[in-house]
C-alpha cells in the first residue's frame, strides 16, 4: 500500500503532468458546428490531395481557415436537407480516388495514422467535403470551369446567407 502512495505522489509531480498541453482548439464556431485547428491544417493537405468536382476546394478559394469557416457555413444550410447528402457509393469513389494518390496502402494508412484518422473519420471528412460541393452544385448557376465567375457566385452566395448564422472566431489564449 505505501509502495503504490510514493507511485502514485511521485507521478503526480512528474512535470508531464503538470504541464498544460492543448491536444487541438476550436478556431470557429458556425452555428453549433465547432471548427477546430487540426481540422484546418489537414484541408490545407487535403486540397493538394484531393480531387473536387468544384472549385471550392482549392487553393484559388482563400485559405485552408476560410474554407472550413465556408464549409461549415454551406453544412448548417444543408442539414437535414437529404438531397445534399451524398450516396455510399459517391463518397466510396472519392475515398478510392484519394487512396490512390498514396500509391501503396502502407502509405496511406500512414498518412491516417500521421493525422490520427481511421478509415470511418476518412468517410466522415470525405462524406463532408461531398456534401458542400452537392449544395453549392444545386444552388449556383454558374459554371465551375470557370473558376474565377463560380468562385466569385460562391462567395456572393455565402456572403448573403452569412448573416442567418452565428459564426464566431475563437481568438487563441496564451502560448502555444
């Protein structure tokens, strides 16, 4: 018994312990849908990864924060709505096609083991990145090949019904 007290008083003075660590943080919150900041660093991976019907998820539509914020924004519109919602098979072709771009498994179960991903999480962000792209397709005339006119249409749009939603930034508190 008084082998497993110095244990267990000795670990709790361990300086491990005793350190604040931030395992990730909320950076925007649309609605009630949290964005937090590993999710904006891997769409910042993701948009050279992935291959997008639309131009939404590229380099050409801001940074990888104002993608997300977008995103969320275009989701809080879309809920409950199933004809935004993306078919099984849909979603199982993206993930392919994503796969594909590692080459060999190893390297891809790297990358979700990198990112602390499996492979419901991969369904869950493709499943996701999908869904936005079904909305904006049905909702904006414009052509996607032209980027710059779909973009522009894109951000007219979201500007519009911005103000329906309550999106905050959470500012960063202290040093990370």
């Amino acid at each position: 018994m008084r082998a497993l007290l110095v244990i267990t008083l000795t670990l709790l003075q361990s300086p491990a312990l005793s350190r604040e660590v931030v395992a990730d943080r909320v950076v925007v919150v649309v609605d009630e849908e949290l964005v937090l900041a590993s999710e904006v660093r891997l769409e910042a991976v993701l948009t050279g990864l992935d291959s997008p019907s639309l131009p939404f998820w590229t380099l050409d539509n801001g940074t990888s924060l104002e993608r997300m914020e977008q995103a969320a924004i275009v989701r809080a519109l879309a809920a409950g709505v199933d004809l935004y919602d993306p078919p099984s098979q849909e979603i199982e072709e993206r993930l392919a096609r994503l796969r594909e771009r590692f080459g060999r498994p190893e390297s891809w179960s790297a990358f979700k083991q990198l990112w602390g991903l499996d492979q419901r999480s991969m369904t869950r962000i493709v499943r996701r990145r999908l869904l936005v792209e079904r909305y904006l397709s049905r909702n904006l005339a414009e052509d996607p090949s032209d980027r710059e006119v779909w973009l522009t249409a894109c951000r007219d749009l979201l500007d519009e019904v911005r103000p329906r939603l309550r999106v905050r930034h959470i500012a960063q508190r202290g040093p990370l």
